[in-house]
C-alpha cells in the first residue's frame, strides 16, 4: 500500500509493521531497542498476527529485514552464518543467509548435519524429515562447514549449553567419518581434492581421539601397541587445549579418485610405533618430526619405554621385547 494504492496480498510470508508507524518495519524499529512491532504471517490471501517464538529469526520478504525477539527487545544479526528462520508460517529450519547493507539475503536451506549458529547453538539436522533441533548431549561435534566443536550440555536446563571452537592444524590431514581432510587457513577441514593431494609427498593424518570408535583397524592396533610394547602412547603431546587431541602418523602416496570425490593414503608408521628395520635388525621408533622412522634411544626415566633419537647410540631392547616388536609390526601391516 502506498498513498495513491492499495494491493490485497496473496503470498505466504511474513510482513513485519511498526505499531509506532503502521508501516514496514526498519532497521531503526527494532535493532536493540523495546519498540513494539507486529508480525503478520499469511498463507495465501489468509493473515494472522503471530507472536514470535523464542530463538527464532522472522524474515520479511519485503524489507528483507531478519530479526528475533529476544529479552524483550528486537534483534537483528551482525554477521552472516547460519541461523533458526522463519520464513513463512508453513517454514522454519535453519538457513544459511548472508548480509548486504544490513538487508538479508538468504542463501538456501542446510543438508543433514550439524550447524554452529550466528546464536551460538549447536543444531542438528534431517532434510529428510525437514526438522532441526538443538542438540541434548555433551560431545564433539563435526559440522557440514569442516569445523569441529566440544559442546557441554546441562541436561537439568540451568544452563545453556556452551560449544568451544577445536582447532586443526593448518597444512595437515584429518581422518573423520571415513573421510580425509585438509585443515586450510582459519582452520577449516575440506575434503581431500585433487589440489591437496600428493603422490610423492609424505604428510601427517591426524585421527582425532573423540571419532576413535572409527579409527580404521590398522590405526587401533597401532595404538594397542605402542601401550604394549613401548610402554607410550601415539597421542600428540599439544600444549595448547585449542587443540583437537588426535592420534597421529605418516602417510604417502595420495591418489584421488576424481568420480568419487574420494582419496587413499598408504601408511608408513604411527606416531611413537616401534620397529624392527628388516636390513639392520635396529629397532627404530616412528618420528613426526622426521616423517618416518628413526634410531630409538633410552628413555632415563622410563626403562620400558624407547624414544626417536637426536643423534645419540642406538637403543638396544631385550630379544623379549624385539620378537615383542617383529610381532605387531607385522599385525599392523596384515
């Protein structure tokens, strides 16, 4: 309606009115402040006022204005990501959108999966059956955007449920959900493609310990060993609790498979595994550092462990512990 014309509205959307102005609501209406507003929701030639649900974003298709109600004052988002909206009565799932001069441009409906919202809410959804939900428990999470987050859920509802960023290491690889990734800058996790995979190149793959009832078979016997035999573990030391704790190893001979958007790596050895070299019967350690194995020396504070070496003698094992070794080497290699 304009001051020449009136147009009867036959749509399915949300149409937002400044009680104050009886018209189209603004930016200036509803951006931090207490000011009363008024959400119509029409489906079809049908209007009814709604009252704004808690957590929800209102989308009017005619201002393109997004907002929710929220300790009683409304609020419009400040960056762009993922939100809970409404778009019409008939709709509300979460939604990538993105802002341009404060007007908000809706990018398309998530797939199935998680999603950390602009709110800082973890939620999980099914396309199939078209539904989103805040999660209910505590755990790590792997969302569709390749970040991971630690979540703590207070089931009594006392408190909101608090989701902390893990970072990746930038420039190595990550094993989860049966698939490879790449930890870019800003450390996102992108699938392996044909740009980030080598043939030639050794690289580390990190198995993050919260996935680990994944790990692949060879990667869990490894791990049983290393406890075993070398009295250690094949966990990263990392200093920093930003960190994903991770299993880690050297691996080569990258292929990817261009139709199936997959790749393979072959294995070299796992972080602190121990083994005999077949040429020198020596018994060598797994060094990251070194990206493969490397002369193992006295640990002096721990007679039953081995260490890689930093140019010092050779470590030298029992003949117990060496069959000990020979034997998962050739476990983990089977």
């Amino acid at each position: 309606m304009n001051a020449y014309s009136a147009e009867r509205i036959v749509d399915t959307a949300y149409y937002i009115v400044s009680i104050s102005t009886n018209s189209t609501a603004t930016i200036r209406d509803y951006d931090g402040r207490s000011n009363n507003l008024r959400i119509y929701g029409c489906v079809e030639s049908k209007c009814d006022v709604y009252e704004p649900e808690e957590g929800v974003y209102y989308y009017d298709t005619v201002s393109r204005y997004m907002f929710k109600h929220e300790n009683q004052k409304w609020i419009s988002p400040h960056t762009s990501g993922y939100a809970l909206i409404s778009i019409n009565p008939n709709d509300v799932y979460v939604n990538r959108f993105s802002l341009s001069n404060n007007r908000t441009v809706i990018d398309g409906k998530v797939r199935t999966g998680y999603y950390y919202s602009i709110d800082k809410e973890m939620y999980e959804c099914d396309q199939d059956k078209y539904q989103c939900e805040k999660i209910h428990n505590n755990g790590y999470y792997f969302t569709v955007s390749g970040e991971i987050y630690q979540c703590i859920y207070d089931s009594e509802g006392l408190e909101e449920t608090e989701c902390t960023k893990k970072n990746c290491v930038v420039g190595q690889y990550y094993y989860i959900n049966s698939k490879y990734y790449y930890c870019s800058s800003g450390h996102m996790l992108n699938l392996v493609s044909d740009k980030t995979c080598d043939y030639d190149e050794k690289v580390i793959i990190n198995f993050p310990v919260a996935f680990s009832e994944h790990f692949p078979s060879k990667i869990k016997s490894a791990v049983e060993s290393i406890s075993k035999v070398n009295n250690s573990t094949a966990l990263v030391a990392n200093a920093n609790n930003k960190y994903i704790s991770s299993v880690s190893g050297v691996f080569t001979n990258c292929t990817y498979t261009v139709e199936e958007k997959d790749s393979e790596f072959d294995l070299v050895c796992v972080n602190n595994f121990v083994a005999v070299n077949e040429k020198t019967d020596n018994v060598e350690i797994c060094s990251l550092a070194n990206m493969g194995y490397v002369e193992c020396v006295d640990d002096e504070n721990n007679p039953e462990k081995c260490n890689p070496s930093g140019a010092l003698s050779q470590y030298k094992k029992s003949f117990t512990i060496i069959i000990s070794v020979i034997i998962s080497s050739i476990l983990l290699f089977i």
